[in-house]
C-alpha cells in the first residue's frame, strides 16, 4: 500500500475538522489542495498539487488550535488574549522551515517553499512515496529484516546528527515520523519546534502537542525538563525498541517512578534477546533509552560509532566526510611536497644554469584543473582515488573545488613522473600509506 493509499483510510481528519476543503488554491493559484493527510493539535497536513511545476507535494498548514479556528478559508486567533502567542508560533513555524530548508540530507525531508496566506503560514515538502515505520509495524505482512532495520538506523543516526549540528532538536522522534521511501531509505518528517513554541503557554496543552507515550523521554513531561539531544536520541532509541520488538516501550514516566521506587524496569533491555541482531546495535538502543539523561548515548554520532566499530558486520558505514579527509592528506602532502622541492639542490650545474624554459603556468594548472574536476566529480562517493589520466578535451572549470591544493608552478617537477608532476610525488605517498 502507497503512502497515498494509507491516508485514505488512517488518519484522515474528521468531519469536525478545521481542513481546508480539497479544491482550495494557495498562493493565488500556485497550489491546489487535494486532501488532507491529518491534523495534529497543532497543524494540518495536506496532499496537494503544485500547479505550475505540475507535481504532487506536501503542504504543512500552521494551525495551532488551541490558539486559532477557522472561517471560511481564514484562519482567526480565538481571542485577542491569544494574538501575541499565535503570531510567535507562526513566526516559530517559519523559522523552523527555514532551518528544515537548511539541512540538505537524503534522509531529511525537503522543504521548498514556505509562505503566509489566509492570515497563517504553509511550508511545501516533497512528497515521499512510501510509508511511515508504524504502518509497516502494524503490517504483518511486510517485515523488515534486522539487517533492514539496522541500515535504517545509521542511516537515520547520521539525519539526526545533522538536525543536532545545527542547533536544532527534532523534539517528536516516532515511527509515524519517519517514513520509508519506495526504495526503503528512511525520511525523518515533522520537526516540531514550533510545538515547542506553543508548548510554553499552558504545560496542559504541551501534554497534547508535545509528549508522545513510549517514545518521549521524562524530561519531556515536567516543566523545565531540560531537553537535549540525548532526548531525541532517547526517542530514537524507543523508536527502533519497537520496531524490533513490535511493541511500543514502556511510557518513560511509568519507568521514571519504577526507577525511583527501586523497582525492575518495566522497558525490558534488548541486548541478549534477539540473536539476530549485532549485539552492538541491541546494546546501543538500551543506553539510549536509559531513564537519566546522564547515562544516556549523548551524540548521534558516538551511537553509531557504537555500532559500526564492530565494523565487520556494519552493513553501512557511517559518513565519515571522506572527500575532507582526503583534501586534508592531500593538501598536506602536497604541502610536504613543495617543502621538499624548494629545499632540494638544482639538478642542472650551479655555474652555468641552462636557461631553463619558463614552466607555462597555464599548462600546469590544466592537469591541476582535470584533476579537482575529477575530484569534485567523485564527492559525495566513497573515498577513492581519482584518476589523472589526460584526456583529449579540456576538462572545463569546476565551480566549486573540493580540494585545495597549492602548488608551486614555477619550479619544475622533480623526475619522478612527467605526467603525474608533484601530484605523482603526493599519490605516491599516499598510496604508500595506505
Ligand atoms: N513529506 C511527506 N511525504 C509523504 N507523507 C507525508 C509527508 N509529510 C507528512 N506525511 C504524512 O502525513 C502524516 C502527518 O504528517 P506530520 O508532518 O507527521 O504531521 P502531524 O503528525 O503533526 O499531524 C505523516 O505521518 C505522514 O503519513
Ligand atoms: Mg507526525
């Protein structure tokens, strides 16, 4: 079953809903919505079209409801009491699509538009085709493997790693927020920062919009709970306990108080139960989920670290930025190059130099030129040589150079391959060291 299928029959806002009716334009006539997918206490969320590139999309609408109804297309703040705090969340909404906007990562959803009409704001998502871990779940029909789940997990680790780098919190980590695409790599949907926003009113309507049970950790329950990365991760970790398990883990409140009485835990740990599982990733998710924030996983990163240090059985390894690392060892041999080309002796008689034909500097930046072309045509892959061969045709400009690499053009390569130059001295030691 597609994702479009599903919202047929989950999900769908009732007939008491404050949906915008299928057949409304946006944005003078730039969107059309087809249905909504679902309404949270805090937004709305609709199948839509976007008429001029002519392409399905996804529409968030910001809809607090506790704050705002609707009148005809318009969205209205219930009482003047609540205008300062509707606008704050509108404004909070937008600020959270632009940083959504920001994050450029296959398993993050994208964000392309975001605009205010009918007196609210709307963010334009691509629309993934596929469907949300708790449907799959609560599919008994569609299965996936350990080995599934574990590539899903880095996969999701290394989103959630970037969410954090930019300061961000996803704040609503479950598994009917991350979806898995037609080819099976996840998508993290439904940040929530702007629930946040809307939470700080009243702690009774942060109950509704904010704390999912099972899967938010306790500090998400009090006032003041000081929320961090390793709640996300706390979430995370509830999130694959039950795709593991097929059950929803222990509420972290119900586990709170058994931990203050001293009594059993009753979220049972993983590690030892499924002998199909690394018992490095089983591990992983009972130190995320662990009740104090302290002993948590603090880092996206250090948790998947846990799992592929195993490395043999890591399905996937981690991103370990290798094009930088490359650039680094490249820069610094090149660096260690030059250094030792400037210090070597001439090879030509000191007395009588043989006038020695000016390198054509242009000349020797091609080949320099083919070669970031090559690399910045291999970025984003996994870390490989480039290669140097000539080719017949210049290789035009890059725009951008992933690798810097200074040389210095006037002193002449040393012997060691006319085609390679200095390059050839850094590749040989590099590929020495390997
Ligand atoms: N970009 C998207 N592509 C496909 N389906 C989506 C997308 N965004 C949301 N959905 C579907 O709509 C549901 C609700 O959207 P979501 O953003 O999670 O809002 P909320 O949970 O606040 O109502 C999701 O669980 C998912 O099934
Ligand atoms: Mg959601």
């Amino acid at each position: 079953m597609t994702l479009a299928e599903t919202i047929k029959t989950d999900g769908v806002p009732t007939e008491r809903s404050e949906a915008l009716p299928s057949g409304t334009t946006l944005l003078g006539d730039q969107f059309t919505i087809t249905r909504p997918l679902s309404s949270g206490g805090f937004g709305i969320t609709y199948l839509a079209q976007d008429n001029y590139l002519e392409r399905n999309v996804v529409i968030k609408e910001c809809f607090p409801e506790a704050f705002c109804r609707r009148e005809g297309l318009e969205v209205l703040v219930r009482s003047h009491t609540h205008h300062e705090k509707y606008r704050a969340i509108v404004e909070m909404f937008m600020r959270e699509a632009r940083s959504i906007a920001k994050m450029r990562h296959p398993n993050i959803v994208g964000v392309h538009r975001i605009f205010e009409d009918n007196q609210t704001a709307y963010m334009v998502l691509d629309l993934i085709d596929g469907r949300d871990l708790l449907n799959i779940i609560n599919d008994k029909n569609q299965v996936l493997t350990p080995r599934q789940i574990t590539e899903t997990l880095i996969k999701v680790l290394d989103a959630v790693d970037l969410v954090h780098k930019q300061d961000l919190l996803h704040r609503d980590i479950s598994p009917d927020n991350i979806l898995l695409d037609k080819w099976g790599s996840p998508v993290l949907i439904d940040f929530g920062a702007a629930r946040e926003e809307a939470s700080r009113e009243t702690r009774a309507l942060s109950a509704v919009l904010i704390v999912k049970d099972g899967y938010s950790p306790q500090e998400f329950y009090f006032a003041g709970g000081k929320q961090s990365a390793c709640s996300d991760l706390y979430a995370l970790g509830a999130t694959f306990y039950h795709l593991i398990t097929g059950k929803a883990p222990a509420n972290s409140q119900t586990r709170m108080a058994e931990f203050a009485g001293k009594n059993p835990d009753p979220c049972e740990p993983l590690a030892g139960r499924f002998d199909d599982y690394d018992p490095a990733v089983l591990a992983s998710i009972d130190k995320a989920m662990r009740i104090l924030p302290k002993d948590r996983t603090q880092s996206a990163r250090e948790w998947a670290n846990m799992i592929t240090r195993n490395a043999e059985k890591a399905p996937a390894p981690f991103k370990l930025e290798p094009d930088q690392q490359l650039g680094k060892t490249l820069t610094r041999l090149v660096s260690e190059t030059n250094e030792y080309v400037r210090n070597s002796k001439p090879l030509q008689n000191k007395k009588a130099p043989t006038p020695v034909a000016p390198v054509e500097k242009k000349k020797s930046l091609d080949w320099i030129d083919e070669f970031n072309a090559e690399t910045s045509k291999s970025s984003g892959g996994s870390l490989s040589l480039p290669k140097l061969a000539r080719k017949e045709k210049p290789v035009p400009k890059p725009k951008s150079r992933p690798t810097s690499i200074e040389l210095i053009p006037e002193i002449a390569p040393p012997p060691i391959n006319p085609r390679f130059g200095l390059l050839g001295v850094a590749f040989g030691k590099l590929v020495g060291r390997r």
